[in-house]
C-alpha cells in the first residue's frame, strides 16, 4: 500500500485526515499554522513519529513566507512557531525531537543568508521523514524475527503506516513479517475512546492483506486466559531512560495483564522516541482530553448522563517491570534496559 501519511507536497503540507478513517480516505493540504496546529490537536495528524514530522514541515511552513532580513529576526520568529507547535500535544516526544532538530539547523547556519536558512530547514524535515522510512523498516526487520509461525499477537492503538510516514512501528513488524511469509493473527484492540485500533488499524492491516480480529478493549483479559493470545506489541510515544514507556491509554493495562498471564510484551519504537532527559516515566506529563471524546463524539447518541463529570487521559505509562523488549531500529533491547538504552542514544 503506497501511501504517505504526511509529506511535503505543492508548497504545502499533505496529510491524509485520519478523523475520516475508515469510511473514506481523504487528503487534506494545510498552508498555515493555525491550520496544522488545528490538525494536531484534533488527530487529524497523530502518532509520534508523524508528529516529528509535523513539526519539522510545520517551522518550514511557518517561516517560508517571512519577510525578515535578520537572523535575529528569524530566530526569534523560529521560537514563537516552535512554542506554539510544541503547545499542541505534551505527550508525544517526537513531536520535541523534531523541533530540537531544526531549532538546532537555525542555529548551525546562523551565518548563511535568510533564504538559505529556509532551504535548509526544509531539508531537514525531509530528512526526518526519510530518515522514519528508513527506521521503521529496520524496526520491522528486527521485529519480525519475534513472529513464528501460526502466531497470534495483540495490539492496541495504531502504531502503523498512519502514525508514521508510510509504513509504521509495531504494525511494521507485522508487515515485515507478513512480507517474509509468516502466516499470523492479529488481535487489535478497538481502543476507546477515539478508536484508533477499530477505526485505523484494522484498516490498515486489511488493505496489506493481514488477518486481524477486532475486539472491544475489554476483552483481551478473556483472550489470554483462553490461551489465543500469544504475545503483545504495541507502540510508544515516549520512552524514559529506565525504559518506561508511554503510549495509549490502555497499554499499562495490557501489560499488567501479560505479566499475570506469562504472555512476552513488547514495545516497538525507533530510538527518537527515547526522552533522553528523563530518568523515570514519572515526569511523562500525560495530556488530558476533551470529555466529548467519551461522552458522544462517535456515537449519534450521546452515550453518558448529561454533564456527567469525565476523566480522559490520553496515555498511560508501563513500567519497565513490565517490559519484556524494546524493538528499536538499532536493534531489540532486553532487560536490564539501561545498557541497552545508552547504547543506542550514543550510537
């Protein structure tokens, strides 16, 4: 399936709008600021390493048309773009990543005129969408060599070609897998309450040919007591030094149930989601979500008493503990994590 979910395209950034998702599949080009924060926000763009993305074409997207003649001037108007990008969603750690990233271009080149800056930020957020090209497929690679034959794995959220650039995390494995011959089940998890796994992942899995169940988030306990579960891998958003890993909410619950039922848990990300600057998924700040999101907003009806009080995090964090490997584009890391964790952040 040769499909981007983001990419730089007519003077403009292209998503494909993932709040359309499954009924149709449809394109939206964004040329300002308030549109693309307006787009991360609502998840028309979502998934950490899309967002890294997101954020280096959205600094390009700000600053191509600025008429200043300074690098003072850009470097200040670069850092209220940055802030306002950054406000957008606090979890995700690509999203920070890619900022840093081109934050750190703006300053390397502060000597080369304004429209060379320009070009050059722009060159680095097509190296960051190439670069998640690249990642995801070798994520993939080392991934697939987990699958065995017959397998039946459980996953939650979308951690697929729509949360990436073309091709995806946990789900990458499954396509890697599904590309050496593997024959395997998924279970996806619907993942209330925008549901993601329902609504994103079974259609993705589907279009690549993949045989996946869908089942309600409560369910998975019932599954694994049957025996049908036979490993986990999910997605993350941010991972902290000790491997603590955040992701959808409902992940930490899939763990905890893992660990009972003695079923491998495994997460997969490329190493730019790694938050080298916390020690612990403590100091993960977990966004909080509108309460229409549970209430009604994908239901005709609503679905809870008028004015009921909501609580809506967005992600939750499993520790470590729970973990039993990390599948990186530098390779899989197992317990004791921290080694493993230095050694790609540093390689």
């Amino acid at each position: 399936m040769q499909m981007r979910t983001i990419e730089w395209k007519d003077n403009a950034i292209r998503i494909i709008d993932q709040t359309k998702l499954p009924a149709s599949c449809v394109y939206l080009t964004i040329r300002d600021l308030e549109t693309l924060g307006k787009a991360i926000k609502l998840l028309q763009v979502r998934g950490a390493p899309a967002l890294g993305a997101a954020a280096g074409l959205g600094v390009y997207l700000g600053l191509k048309d600025s008429k200043v003649h300074t690098y003072a001037q850009l470097s200040r108007d670069a850092e209220k773009i940055i802030r306002y990008i950054g406000s957008s969603r606090p979890t995700a750690y690509n999203l920070f990543w890619g900022l840093a990233r081109i934050r750190a271009v703006i300053k390397k080149n502060r000597s080369m005129a304004i429209p060379e800056i320009k070009k050059e930020i722009l060159e680095e957020a097509r190296h960051i969408i190439e670069e998640d090209q690249r990642s995801c497929r070798s994520i993939g690679a080392y991934g697939a060599s987990l699958i065995t034959r017959n397998d039946a794995i459980l996953t939650v959220c979308n951690a697929g070609m729509l949360a990436t650039i073309d091709y995806g995390t946990a789900l990458g494995v499954f396509y890697s897998a599904h590309a050496q011959g593997k024959r395997f089940k998924v279970f996806a998890c619907e993942t209330r309450p925008l549901l993601q796994g329902a609504r994103l992942t079974t259609w993705e899995l589907k279009k690549h040919g993949i045989d996946v169940t869908l089942l309600c988030d409560s369910m998975a306990a019932y599954l694994m007591r049957q025996g049908k579960i036979k490993k986990v891998i999910t997605g993350a958003d941010r991972i902290a030094r000790n491997a603590d890993a955040a992701n959808k909410i409902g992940t930490y619950s899939l763990a905890v149930l893992s660990h009972y039922h003695k079923i491998p848990f495994y997460v997969a990300a490329p190493v730019s989601t790694f938050d080298p600057h916390i020690a612990t998924g403590k100091e993960i700040i977990i966004e909080e979500r509108d309460p229409e999101e549970v209430t009604s907003l994908y239901f005709k009806k609503p679905v809870a008493a008028a004015g009921v009080k909501v609580c809506n995090p967005a992600f939750d964090v499993t520790p470590h503990e729970l973990i039993t490997a990390i599948i990186t584009d530098k390779g899989i890391i197992r317990p004791p994590f921290g080694r493993g964790i230095t050694k790609v952040l540093t390689s």
